[in-house]
C-alpha cells in the first residue's frame, strides 16, 4: 500500500469533487478513483488483486450468466438507488433459473461533473446490497463520457451462478395445470420512482420492492425442487412476465385478480395516473409456476420468508396453444391480460 | 381504494346483473351507445359485457379524444417541432398516427424536441424554464381538459410569458352527439340503430346535465349520465332499459355524485373568458362538425400558436382500409376492420382508434380479443 500512496500524493476530494474526463483515461486519475472508490468500498481479493479480469476456481455443474443494464431516472428513489438496483436486478435474473449467484462484474459509464460525493453514495448502496447478498462485486470498468451525453450514471453489471442439481427451471417449462404464485405486493418499484419524479412528483409512503431474492430460490427449490418457472416481473410488470412465459410455454394463463397482493398506495396511484398495477415493475418479486400439488407446500416456504410474507397463489395455467393471459376481474367479467404496448413508463431501471 | 372499490364491488354488480337481465325484454334488442372512451375502457377493463344479457350491446361512440383529432392537426404540430419550437403534450397524443408514417415519437427521435407532459401547469414551467424557445401546449380533449387549458393560458398572460403558446384543439361532446343523432346513417339508412345514450362523466361534471335535454327530446333517446367506474355503467344500463321499456326519453343523472345540472360554473366561466366557439371543426370519423370546437379568443391572441405561427394547411387522410371514421360513429365494430389485428394493433397502430386505451380497437384487442373466433384465427395463421 506504501508504494500506492505516493502514486497518489492527494487523496481525491469525494466530498465537493466532480466526475472529469480523466477518470477514464486510463491515466493516475482513473487508477486513484479505482483504487479511493470502487477497490475500498467493495472490498473483496478478487477485486483488490488489481487484474483486468477476476480469477477463481469453476465450480461443478450447471452455470449461468446474466446481464443487466441500469438507467434508472431519478438515481436516488425512496427504497434504494441504481446502485443497489444493479446489484439485485442481476443477482435476480441469475436466481431465476434456481441458480445460486457467485460472482458479479460491473461497468459504470459516468457523465463529466457529476458530483463523486453522490458517485460514493451509490458505490456504497452498491457495495452493501453486495455483501448482504454474499454475491461480491469482483471486476469492473469505469467510463467518463461529456456532459450531456450520459445521465450522471449508467451501471451495467453481470452476474455468474451455478445451478444446484436436480432443478430444471425455464419459461419455456409451465405446463397446463401448473399453479402461479407470486412472492407479494405488485407495483411498489415503480410507483416508488414515479413518486420521485421531478414532473409527477406526489407523496406516497411506498418504496421500491428492490431486494436480492436468491435466498428467497434457495429456499423455495430446496422445499419443492419440482418448480417448473420463476421470473422477476420487472419491466412491464406481471403482466409482461406472464405474457412471456406463455408465449415460451405456449399455454394459457388464467388470472384471477381478487388474489393478486397490491397495496392500497399502489392502487390508488396507479388509478390517478391512469396506469394498471399489472403493468408496473417489481424489483423486489418472483413468480413461481409449480405442478398444483406443490403449490400449498411451496406458498407456505414462501411465506416463511421475510421477502414473500404476502405471497399468494394467483392463478392456473391452461392447456391453450395460443398463449392467451385472462383474468377473471375483481367485478366478475373476463377480459385478456396483454402485452405492454408502447411504453407506460421510461427508464424505470 | 375508498370511493373506489365501493363500485367495483362484485356482488353489487351480481345483483345488477341479475335485475338488468331482469328488467330487459327478451323479444328485443338494445343498443346503447356510451360516447366517452372512459366507458369503453371500463366497460373492457372490467369485463362488463360477461354481466349482461345477449341482447344488451355497448355500441362505441368517438369519445376518444384522441381518436377523433384529424391528421392535419397532427402534422400541425409536428410541423411546430420541426420547426424548432418544444411541444409538449398529454402521452396518449405521442404515437397519434400521421401523416406520411410519421408521429409524434418518430418526430422527437428524429431530433425534435416534444415533451409528454402530465398537466399544463408542466406546459407552462417549460416555458418558464427554456425562455429562449417557443413553446407550444398542443391542447386536446373535450370539456374536462379545457378548463386547465384557459388557466394555462390565464397565468401565462398574468405573468408575461412572451414564449408560451397554446395549439388549441379543444372539441365540445354536445354537437358532437347532435351530429351522429343527424347524420343520414342514424336518421335516414338505420344503419346504425341506436336506442340510448350513456352520457359522459368527467364532461358532464363541467358542463352540467342540462345541455343533454334538448336532443333527448328532440331526437327522443334516453340519455343517462353514467360514471366511469363499473357498477355506475351498470346501473345506468338499468336506468336506460327502464326508460326504453317505459318509452320514456328524459336526461337521467346517474353520476349525482359529481355531477349537476348547472355544472362547474366557475370553470365554465373560466373557460368561456379566454374560448370562443369555432364555426365549424373537422373530427376524424365525423367530418366537419359545426360548433363542435373551442378557438382562443382575440384578447388573448398572442397565446394562439394558430397566430403566431404560420401552419399548412393539411391534407393528410386516414390510411386506405382504416375503419376508424366508421368505428368512430358506431357504423363497423373494430372487427369489421381488415386492418383489425392483422397490420393494426397497439404496437403498431394504423388508425388512432387504435392508440389509446379508450379506442374502441385497442379496447377490443387489448382486453377482449380472445372472444373473437377471428383472432383465434388470426394467431393461429401467425403461428403457422
């Protein structure tokens, strides 16, 4: 570390420093933000070891990569920030599959000026959602670009796990018959950022969902290694997910609305904003489809969970080629669930 | 939800259902026409049409305020962006379809600037925030969104704001009704029979119930006005076959709990210091409607981007094969479109009855297409 120090004569300024050019020039500057942000606050060998590339022994099995990039506007919202965002929306995506997460990598692209005290709160957020997954952050890239070609910070990260033996989850896997759970409240994360916008700033009590669930996985294959599909209904909501697993497994899905958790807040904001909760992003929820049998056995270990108190089983797969996603409405009608036209909401993560 | 989830409760509607199926005479039909888009969504959302009998139909009306903007206005306002001035509007109007393939979207990614904005307070803090460029609130929709738009237009001129302007496409819902009641395919052809009117909601909570009772009698159709939410169309579809059954042909409020007969005076008031009524008005679907639209008024000219700037005249037209004109005045359902989910749907709308969930086809498609043997069809022929 002694030879460290005199590289860097001065430490940077985190409190009233700027994001310049040169912290991706590959230059001392670009070393020394490295080494007083991303090395110190993530904190781990791997990454501490200095390589473009971070080493380790492969494990047995079954592994899997996933990538996730993060845009989200406003970076700070009630509930978390992109940093912890990119954190637990890769760890989510490697879950899915049943997989536990090992390792993460992380790309920042930074925009010229943006303040380092606000950089050093996310690589912080970051690098807790981190250590209280046990998923470390163990290679990374820093970018700068002009002002006004990015939005203070963009963060792509990517994350490895490895599949435990015996489970075989997919989209593609949901077979008529099969019930649907979900781990609970829908549409927290983006009404969360919704209330956060500058233009559309209202108050509300609710924060984002944004959690890690691998743990939450690793309980629910351990008890029902059978579970066919699991997703996160991020983008687009339930309704999306649903619409894509049924185009995947080509089978109907039927709904029924009265059992889908959503919070009053949610609903009300969602009603003066003219949105449907089934199409707002979760950050924080699974959806789990399992053979019928299983599904009492697997709501209760989802229940047990602190993430899933609310889960609930919210629905039937059908035996229909066409994939159509129906719910049967809390008023007692029929209608279709469909895919998310256009877009509702930008840059929600 | 309060005031909510008191009328969207299941087994209210469930006695309703039974009274409607009760009430409604078997050896005829009925065919109501609600005119607000609001309607039609919740009438879709909610999956109304499985609690009522086969012989009650929903015929859809052009209460869609963005459905029945012309294609010249469109291009108007893409002209405005390309010519540099920031447009900001409601989101819905974003992906209108206009002229030449072209859209509000398509003109902001090509460059233009064009904002989507929530209200027009957002218009005017724009305005206030970019003094160097002319920006311009392209103002849709019909009674209920034009109060906002006076008091836009109100505080801009209290406080001076020499870049504000406002492209006024403000339509009224009572000649708009009065002219599908006369036009030859109702009066004359009876090609499109309608029974009864459920009246709009949000519209009529400005302008009152009132202006309903001349065409009730004069055209002799029972007009309800109904709420939004499920059980107030279900109620006020009692209310209509009752009158039907009764041959009675009065202006029933069902929607008491917001709306008078008077109306919103003040916003009234407001809205007739800074409108005045247009001579006439082109609607998609309707043609040109006499008296149906808003125009600025001469005292507050220089809000007017119809003055200030110079615009074409327009002359882009609805694409071949699109039903929307006939969808908009009840004559085709959105399934007598050929266009209807096979080139048409939500992701790609031709017609802008397809663009905003209160259009009729994108109401169709989005919640109610797997009713229809058609689009079973139709995706099975994609699938293969």
């Amino acid at each position: 570390m002694s030879q460290m120090e005199k590289r860097f004569p001065a430490r940077i300024n985190m409190r009233r420093g700027k994001v310049d050019m040169t912290h991706g020039s590959g230059g001392r500057a670009m070393a020394q933000l490295i080494e007083e942000l991303f090395v110190k606050h993530f904190d781990n060998d791997l990454l501490a070891q200095g390589n473009d590339q971070a080493m380790f022994d492969a494990p047995k099995g079954r592994m899997v990569i996933s990538v996730d990039g993060h845009v989200v506007s406003p970076l700070f919202f009630p509930g978390g920030n992109i940093g912890s965002l990119s954190v637990h929306g890769t760890i989510n995506d490697v879950a899915m599959s049943g997989a536990v997460p090992l390792y993460l990598s992380a790309g920042f692209i930074l925009e010229e000026g943006y303040p380092l005290a606000d950089l050093e709160k996310i690589v912080m957020s970051m690098a807790k959602a981190a250590k209280d997954a046990g998923v470390p952050v163990v290679t990374g890239d820093t970018k700068v670009v002009e002002r006004g070609k990015g939005d203070g910070v963009f963060i792509t990260t990517t994350g490895i796990g490895v599949v435990p033996d015996g489970l075989d989850i997919s989209g593609a896997n949901a077979r008529a018959g099969d019930a649907i759970l979900i781990s609970g409240h829908i549409g927290d994360h983006g009404v969360a950022i919704m209330s956060s916008r500058e233009n559309l700033a209202f108050e509300t009590q609710i924060e984002s969902d944004s959690a890690a669930l691998h743990g939450l996985v690793a309980d629910m294959v351990a008890a029902v290694p059978e579970i066919h599909t699991l997703r996160d209904p991020t983008r687009g909501g339930l309704a999306a997910t649903l619409n894509e697993i049924a185009y995947q497994s080509k089978v109907g899905i039927k709904l029924f609305e009265e059992n889908i958790p959503l919070r009053g807040e949610v609903d009300a904001a969602c009603e003066f904003l003219g949105l449907d909760p089934l199409y707002v992003a979760n950050e924080g929820k699974l959806v789990a489809f399992c053979p019928a049998e299983k599904a009492k056995a697997l709501l209760k270990v989802m229940r047990a969970h602190p993430f899933a108190g609310d889960a609930a089983i919210i629905g039937e797969v059908l035996d229909d080629d066409l994939g159509f996603v129906t719910m049967e409405t809390g008023f007692g009608g029929i209608r279709i669930v469909d895919w998310l036209a256009g877009e509702q909401l930008p840059r929600i993560c | 939800m309060k005031y909510v989830d008191e009328f969207r409760d299941k087994d209210i509607a469930k006695k309703l259902s039974k009274e409607i199926a009760k009430e409604a005479d078997p050896s005829r039909q009925y065919k109501l026409m609600e005119f607000c888009g609001g309607h039609t969504h919740a009438i879709f959302r909610f999956g109304v049409q499985d609690l009522m009998p086969d012989n009650v139909h929903f015929v859809h009306g052009p209460g869609c305020p963005v459905c029945v903007l012309p294609i010249p206005r469109i291009d108007n306002a893409i002209e405005l962006a390309e010519q540099g001035a920031i447009v900001c509007t409601y989101g819905d109007m974003m992906r209108v379809p206009a002229s030449k393939k072209n859209s509000l979207i398509k003109t902001k990614a090509a460059g233009a600037d064009i904002r989507m904005v929530y209200s027009t307070m957002d218009a005017l803090k724009i305005a206030r925030d970019n003094p160097d460029s002319e920006v311009v609130f392209f103002a849709i929709g019909f009674e209920t969104t034009t109060p906002p738009t006076a008091v836009a237009i109100k505080v801009a001129a209290a406080e001076g704001l020499q870049n504000f302007t406002v492209f006024c496409n403000h339509v009224l819902t009572p000649a708009a009704i009065q002219h599908i009641l006369q036009s030859p395919e109702v009066r004359e052809l009876g090609q499109v029979h309608i029974d009864g009117f459920y009246g709009p909601s949000h519209v009529s909570s400005i302008i009152g119930s009132a202006p309903y009772d001349y065409f009730a009698e004069e055209f002799q159709k029972p007009v309800v006005i109904a709420g939004f939410e499920p059980l107030d169309v279900m109620q006020s579809t009692l209310m209509l076959i009752r009158q039907i059954n009764e041959e009675r042909f009065e202006v029933e409020n069902e929607y008491t709990r917001v709306v008078t007969p008077e109306g919103n005076e003040k916003a009234q008031d407001i809205v007739s210091e800074v409108f005045e009524i247009r001579r006439s008005f082109e609607w998609r679907g309707l043609g040109e409607v006499p008296y149906s639209a808003l125009k600025i008024k001469e005292e507050f000219a220089e809000f007017d981007a119809e003055r200030r700037f110079s615009l074409t005249e327009g002359t882009g037209t609805d694409v071949k094969g699109c039903e929307c004109p006939a969808i908009l005045r009840g004559v085709k359902k959105p399934t007598d479109c050929k266009l209807f989910g096979t080139v048409c749907t939500p992701d790609n709308p031709i017609g802008s009855c397809m663009v905003s969930s209160e259009g009729s086809c994108a109401a169709y498609w989005s919640y109610g297409r797997f009713r229809l043997d058609m689009a079973k069809d139709n995706a099975k022929a994609a699938a293969e």
